[in-house]
C-alpha cells in the first residue's frame, strides 16, 4: 500500500501519525463508554441494539479515517519505513474490520428473549475486545530509534 506513496522525514511522519490518530482515540475513548454505558443502561434490547450498530458504525468510520490519515502521511524515511508504515495502517484496517464485524454481529441479533440478546451481545463485544487488541497500535515497539525518538518528542503525539 505504502510502496506508492513519498518519503516523510521521521519527525514530520510522526507528527502527521499522531495528528491523525489523536481524533480517533478520542472518539473510540468516547465511544467505548457509550458502548459500556448501553451495556447497563436500562433501555429496550431494541434500543441498545440500535445504539450499539450506532456506536460500532461510529467507530469503523473514525478507524477509516485515521488509516487515511496514516496512508496520507507517507513512508517514514528510515530503515524498513515502508514495513512500518503498512503496520500502521494494516493494524488500524483490522480495527476498522472488527468494528464492521461487531456492528454486523449486533445487526443479526434477534432482540428477544431479551436475556438470550444481551448474552449475544456480550459475545460480540469480547470478540470485538479480542480482535481489537490483537490489531493494537503499539509504538513502542518500532523496530527504528529515529521514529521511537520522534513520536516521543513530537508535540503532536503527547
């Protein structure tokens, strides 16, 4: 995917990362609570199921965007920065896919029994949970001092 793309400097690649990503971790932080919220709030199975296709859709849509964000910010220019880059981008298109497949789980779900739809609902929410951290950004384990010194200085990702 990156092959395409130019070579940013690793100060000026972080920065465009972090300026990318900072939104999404907002919106996910917020929209996790709003998922664990729907979790024991005392609506509907109708409700909840709808607010939860509401908040997963909210979050496929944020991890897309922050992708974009990461493919739009280049190729580091340091060792192995187009491997780096793809893991980016790779790991936010495995969130992104985990949110289209919980908000597709959720979709599915027969709201009645109501006790049987929210066992369901547990179900796709530890998969969600599950696929989420297997597809986890991680920037402290880049392989390059250039990019680890980077994001630790960038005023954009602190």
């Amino acid at each position: 995917m990156a092959a395409c793309s130019q070579t940013t400097g690793p100060r000026n690649w972080a920065a465009a990362v972090c300026n990318a990503l900072a939104p999404w971790r907002a919106e996910i932080g917020t929209l996790t609570d709003r998922t664990q919220e729907q979790m024991t709030a005392e609506t509907t199975p109708a409700q909840a199921k709808e607010n939860l296709v509401r908040l997963f859709s909210g979050a496929e849509t944020a991890s897309e965007r922050a992708r974009a964000g990461v493919e739009r910010a280049g190729v580091p220019d340091v060792d192995q920065g187009e491997q780096v880059a793809d893991s980016f981008m790779a790991s936010l298109s495995g969130m992104r896919d985990a949110y289209a497949r919980a908000r597709g789980g959720i979709e599915k779900l027969d709201t009645r029994p109501q006790k049987t739809f929210y066992e369901q609902v547990t179900g796709v929410v530890q998969k969600l949970n599950q696929e989420y951290e297997q597809s986890e950004l991680d920037t402290g384990k880049l392989s390059s001092v250039e990019l680890k010194q980077a994001f630790d200085e960038a005023p954009e990702c602190r």
